[in-house]
C-alpha cells in the first residue's frame, strides 16, 4: 500500500493519515509535502530512524 500512495496510484484516508501522524509524532501536513522540516543531521538521522521502527511494527 505504502508503495502505491508513494506512486500515486493510491490515496490513504484521513483516519490512516491521522493515525500515522501521531504514531509518527508529525504534523499531519507533513504527508502531503506542506511546509518543509529544518533540521539538523544528526535530528533528522533520529527521525529517520524512529519513523523506521515505528513502520517495522
């Protein structure tokens, strides 16, 4: 499913794009690419690596 949002050939809903936000811990707008996120390297390599774990469960 991830792979078809990320194509475009799916859409998830706002229930999923909520859920996902707060497990995240993101702004919901952060999926739909509004208002970029400054961060360091080694902040963004921490939430990288957080949002990794969090979709490996």
């Amino acid at each position: 499913m991830i792979s078809k949002i990320e194509r475009g050939i799916a859409a998830p809903s706002f229930a999923t794009v909520e859920k996902s936000s707060e497990v995240l811990e993101v702004p919901e707008v952060a999926f739909f690419g509004v208002g970029l996120v400054v961060t360091s390297d080694n902040a963004r390599t921490r939430q990288l690596s957080k949002i990794q774990t969090q979709l490996s469960r």
